[in-house]
C-alpha cells in the first residue's frame, strides 16, 4: 500500500540529511576545516568544484584544498546555509539544494569586515555504512547583480 505522507512529514533520513549540512556549517565556523572525526562529511570518492572553478577528486584532495583555504581565507569568515530543497532518487541517494552567505569578520588580503557573498549549492549524498556522506559539492557564485534579471522569481 502506497503512503502518502502529509506535508509536514519530514522523514529520518532527510533530518540526517540535513544534519550533515547542519555539521558543515557549525565546522566552517568554528574554523575546522579537518572535516575528520565527529566532523567527517565527505565520502571518499568525493568530488568537490569550488566557485572558480576548482576540480577536487577525491576526501583527501579535497581536505588538503579546504585546509589550505582555511588558513589563507576561510578563518577570516563565517557562514550560513539556507536549505533550498532535498531530493531522494533513492533510499539511500539524497540532492540537496541550498544558499549559502558568506560574511568577512576579520579585515584579510581580498576581504573588509562586513563584506559578504552569497553562493548557490547543489550536493549529492549517499548513504552507507557510516551514515550520509558528500559525494559531490557545486558550489556557484551568485551574482546579486544580476539576480533581478531571473525570469523565475
């Protein structure tokens, strides 16, 4: 028999689901970008392609990148995400769409106090042994700019 839940019926996995985003966010701003330990999010096939364009293949390449970024730019940041959507194509695949804004809260070469972007998500994660892993990360820079532009609004 079919189950059609009601509307506010948020399901086991899609919190799960949403507590590793929830994970993600209190990590970047507690500035551990080590991702390992009760913070371990990615899969290790994971793929991750940052806002310019970076094509990281792996957990390993991408904790090197995140790492690197923490201590350079990350650390002068914080972050909060806004879930846009999540998706399963399968019990155990979920897609998840979020928004996310970025705010300087130390003055840094590139940044001033105060400035902030926004940035678009699209994730993939999968579920096994360990629980919900990131397996892939898009990250997409929004230009405010143009946003009045959106024919969908």
């Amino acid at each position: 028999m079919l189950t059609i839940w009601p509307k506010t019926h948020v399901s086991v996995d899609e919190l799960e689901v949403r507590a590793v985003i929830k994970t993600m966010e209190t990590a970047w701003n507690a500035h551990d970008y080590s991702f390992t330990g009760k913070n371990d999010i990615f899969d290790p096939n994971a793929a991750l392609i940052n806002p310019v364009g970076m094509y990281w293949k792996n957990k390993a390449e991408i904790l090197k990148a995140m790492q690197s970024f923490g201590e350079t730019r990350f650390k002068f940041t914080s972050t909060q995400y806004n879930i846009k959507g999540v998706n399963f194509l399968a019990p155990t695949v979920a897609l998840l769409t979020m928004s996310a804004k970025d705010m300087v809260i130390l003055d840094f070469p590139g940044g001033r106090k105060g400035d902030n972007w926004e940035g678009m998500y699209f994730i993939t994660l999968l579920k096994g042994g360990n629980g919900w892993k990131i397996t892939s990360l898009q990250v997409t820079d929004v230009n405010v700019n143009l946003t009045s532009m959106n024919p969908i609004k």
